[in-house]
C-alpha cells in the first residue's frame, strides 16, 4: 500500500471524525429544535438518559460510513466495516465510561459527560484506523452488519417504548 492511499484514508477518517464530533453536538439538540418531530426523535436524542445519548456517537459514524469514496474502499475493503465496528464500540464506551466515573465520584459533571462523548468518538475512529487493513474484520462483517442492524432497530424502538431500566432512565 503506498503513501498517498494510506493518507487519503488517514483523511477521510479524520473528516470523519470532525463530521462524527460536529454532527453528534448538533443531534444533541435536533429533536427540541424539530419541535419533537418523532422521525427526528430516532436518531436524536429525546431525554438525558444515557441510551438516549448513545445515539451522538452511532447515527453520525453509520451516516459517515455510507459514504466511503470509491478509490478508499478499492484499497482498503475492509474499511467500511472497520468503521461500524469502531462506532458499536465507541457508542458502548459511552455507558462504560458515564457508569464508572459517576459511580467512582457518585455523581456526574456536565464536563465529564461532554468529555466522554468526543472520547467515544476518538476511540471510534481510532478502532477504525486500526482495523482498516484487517483480514479478520471482513470474516466478521456479517456480525457487525447484524450487531448494526440491531442498535439502529433498538434506538427506534427505545426511543418511543423505553424499558424501565436505569440506561434509559435519566441519570440523577
């Protein structure tokens, strides 16, 4: 692989990055701007619960992830699923990190919160990076494929019908 791809690629991960980080701020306020439109409500967040949020960091990476230039994904095949798999993880790291540091200090900062969601981005596109090249990603895109799947229809369905759990639950 030459230079040039691997900086093109390095490129379109760190636009995407800024994409992720700039979008997902901005989802944070989509649905009370909307006016509570309902179709916005899925991919937006609609209450401060912590699954709710986790949306800031999926939908922008799984809209970004669509739209993978030809001549990035003839070099690097695997990047597409490289991408959903890092998003699955950055979006988990967002309950991972928020339920350990607010049950260490017993409460949460507003900062830490907002910290959190651009670490999640960064780790992100960092799995992404790191996974580009991967032989062993493509054997297991059916999974990520399905694993995608299943948080996008857990989100729309969350959404509108949260389980009585602390994850959808605003934290305190």
């Amino acid at each position: 692989m030459d230079n040039e791809n691997i900086k093109h690629t390095r490129h379109y991960l760190a636009a995407g990055l800024i994409f992720t980080a700039v979008l997902g701020t901005l989802s944070h306020f989509f649905y009370d701007w909307s006016g509570q439109n309902p179709v916005v409500a899925l991919s937006s967040p609609v209450s401060e619960s912590t699954w709710e949020h986790m949306k800031l960091v999926f939908f922008p990476i799984l809209v970004w992830s669509l739209f993978l230039p030809s001549g990035i994904r003839k070099n690097f095949p695997s990047l597409r699923s490289a991408l959903l798999a890092g998003g699955l993880l950055g979006t988990w790291s967002v309950p991972v990190l928020f339920y350990t540091y607010s049950g260490i200090l017993g409460k949460n900062i507003a900062l830490i919160n907002i910290a959190i969601f651009y670490i999640a981005v960064l780790i992100s596109f960092s799995a992404a990076w790191r996974l580009r090249g991967s032989a062993g990603i493509e054997k297991i895109r059916p999974f990520i494929i399905f694993f995608s799947v299943l948080m996008t229809a857990a989100f729309f369905l969350f959404t509108f019908s949260p389980p009585q759990l602390g994850l959808f639950a605003a934290p305190v």
